[in-house]
C-alpha cells in the first residue's frame, strides 16, 4: 500500500545477551490453566508474560531464536500482516516475510510445514484442525464490498440487494439498466451497458465469505452454486487474489467483482452498498463494521468457528470476514513457534492501531483475552516447566 499508518510503538525494550527483544513481545505462558488465565487480570497477565520471556530465554541458546518467521495465505489479510511486519521487525529485529497466495495456499503449506503460519478467511472446522494438528484464531476482521466499473457514478453511490448480487453472478442480471437494479437506485442514470462479472480464479477465503453471504439470502444461489473457497461459477472471468479481481475490475467496463475494502480504495474502485438484514445500505465504515461485532459469541465454537455475514442490527454490514492464523499444536521447533507467538501477540495487543487505519475493526478486549487462553490451552508451551508455581500463584491472586 502506498499510504502507511502512523505507527505509536513501545520503545522500551529488553536485552539479554546478544538479542534484543520487545518489552512486550509474548509467549505462551507455561503452567497456566485455562481457568487461571481467565481469571487473572490483564495487568497481570502482561507481568507475567514478561517475567516468562526472560524464563523462556534462558531455556535456549541465542542462536535457537529464528531471525525470520514465514508466512503465508490471505489476500484480504495482507495489508494489515505487511503493516504489522514493518512495524514488528523495527521493535524485534525479527523479519516476518508473508506470501499473500490465497487462504487455501496458506493452508496447504502450514500443513506442510514450509511455513510458521498460515492465514485464511475460511476458519477450518474442528476435524480439520485435529487431523492436521493446528491451532486457530482470530486476528483481524474486515469488510467485503462489491466494486464496479461504472462512469458517472460515485464511490458508495449505487446500492446492491444481496438477492440483486446473487442473480447478477447467477447470470440472471445480466445489464446495468436492468429493472431490478433500477427498482434500488432511483434517481441514477445507469447505463445500457453488459455486466461483465469478475470472481477469485483461486482458493479463497473472500470467495468463501461473499459466497456464504449470497447462500444466506438467495435460495437459488445456495441450492445452485453454495459456499466453498472456490465455486462453479454460473458465468464470468477469474481474477487470482483480491489484487487480481481489483486491477481486472479497474480494466474492464461494466465489470463486477468483489475485494476487501482496502484493495478497492488503493485502486480507487467505485464501490457499492449493500442492503443489510434490517433494510438499509450501510458504509463499510468503523461504525458499522463495530455493529456487526456486537453481541459475537466468540466461545461458542472450540476454535472461533465464527461467520460474521448477514449479521442483525440496523447499522451493521452486511458482508465480513475474519482472517485466522493457523500455526501447529506441536511444534518440532519450539524457538520459531515462540517467535511466531511472539508476533502475533504483539499484533493483537499493539497492532490493532494499525488495523484500524485500514478499515478492519478492532478486535474487542474480551477477544484478546480469549486468544491468549486459547494458546495456553492448545499450543505445545516451550520449556513448560520452568516457570516457578509461586510466582504464578502470586501473580494470579493479586
């Protein structure tokens, strides 16, 4: 992206030996129950994170710490991952070098084992996890938006049924001067002109998300097409990642196609609303990007299993997705698994500034509080047995 946020980041730090490491870099904490890590308070939990990472330190050799994590998945994650990866290596002098090939991309490889971690849009379900031994959750969440190549029409201007949304990809609307796009646009001068329509020619997890939405509010869609990282698509063109959909759109008049929010402002995409649950045409701004968190149960699901579309509320929008980070249950290289705890950590307590500036939404505190548990509960913790008992009792008790 060309715009960078601007970045407020601790400068303290903490030297041991020859490294350098961020004052409040995290680990997984070792010992520590689920039920004590909800119990104790977040103060308390950032001392005792603090006091694990000299602990965790000494339990292996410098040269053991990666200098470099590897990354790899989502396009609709990327902006935010690049962000966080500047930002986290001037901190850490640990380089995080993320591929941004599609959510199934990623997943394929974290199971392979050629990365740290993977990021995808379409969380794995219970089974899958298990049998591949990995870990999931949460780090960011953003907007999905339908993007057109239109003369004389604004950004935010035009507005989209997602029943119209479904038919146009379903190959039933097939012109812009159609009378059911007329019917939610009065007062535009729509042109008689074909809609070419543009989809991910790749896994994806922003196709799972825009496909999932369409299966909630057309029958026909659900019963013809349905949900999954890639689809058979009833007509169109493919575009790989959001980047590909975007710069096709942005080439082709009278297109369609559908990006994260991001994509579609770096390539200054005229953008649609889409009509949510309670009847209105809402911005993907903060406000309603907040509505559509409120009232999410993340416990519900053992590991985040959470779909965010078609969400109820008057302000909410109507087409999101979570990107999750995969990384193994049992690591064979427990310094680059710290390391790549340590990111993370450092992402959802000090990154959520930047994913603000980038039109994702904050995660919620109670949220980051949960991942932090979740880790204690599901991850392999390095040197477990080194933390003293009484300084977590006491830490807890207080």
């Amino acid at each position: 992206m060309n715009t960078k946020p601007i970045l407020h980041l601790p400068s303290r730090k903490i030297a041991f030996r020859d490294r350098i490491l961020p004052e409040d870099a995290r680990f997984s904490i070792p010992n520590l129950t689920a039920e004590a890590c909800k119990r104790m308070p977040a103060l308390r939990r950032r001392q005792f994170a603090e006091i694990f990472v000299t602990v965790a330190l000494w339990c292996a050799p410098v040269a053991a710490f990666a200098q470099q994590i590897l990354g790899s998945g989502s396009t609709f994650a990327y902006p935010v991952v690049e962000h966080w990866s500047e930002a986290y290596e001037k901190i850490s002098g640990i380089h995080v070098t993320y591929q941004p090939i599609g959510s199934v991309a990623g997943i394929t490889e974290i199971k392979s084992n050629i990365v740290d971690f993977g990021i995808t849009d379409a969380a794995l379900v219970d089974a899958q996890l298990l049998r591949d031994g990995l870990a999931q959750f949460p780090v960011t969440v953003g907007a999905i938006v339908p993007v057109v190549n239109l003369g004389g029409i604004a950004a935010g201007q035009l507005h989209l049924t997602g029943r119209l949304l479904a038919d146009i990809y379903l190959g039933k609307v097939k012109n812009w001067n159609d009378a059911a796009i007329a019917a939610v646009n009065p007062g535009i001068e729509l042109p008689d002109q074909a809609i070419w329509v543009i989809y991910r020619s790749d896994g994806s997890g922003t196709t799972y998300n825009w496909a999932d939405f369409l299966s909630k509010v057309s029958d026909e869609w659900k019963i013809k097409v349905g949900v999954g990282t890639t689809v058979a698509w009833p007509r169109g063109a493919g575009g790989k990642g959001n980047e590909g959909v975007a710069q096709n759109v942005a080439h082709v008049k009278g297109a369609i196609g559908y990006v994260e929010y991001e994509y579609a402002l770096h390539e200054r995409l005229i953008y649609g609303l889409v009509q949510n649950r309670a009847g209105n045409f809402v911005p993907p701004d903060a406000l309603s990007l907040r509505a559509t968190m409120e009232g999410v149960d993340w416990t519900k699901e053992r590991n985040f299993y959470v779909l965010l579309n078609d969400a109820p509320g008057a302000h909410a929008y109507p087409i999101m997705a979570t990107s999750f980070a995969l990384i193994r249950r049992y690591p064979s290289d427990l310094a680059r698994n710290r390391d790549t705890l340590a990111f993370f950590g450092w992402a959802i307590e000090h990154g959520q500034s930047i994913a603000d500036s980038l039109h994702h939404v904050p995660l919620p505190p109670s949220l980051l509080q949960q991942i932090e548990c979740y880790w204690e509960e599901n991850v392999r913790n390095p040197c477990a047995a080194s933390a003293s008992p009484p300084i977590l009792n006491a830490l807890i008790d207080k």
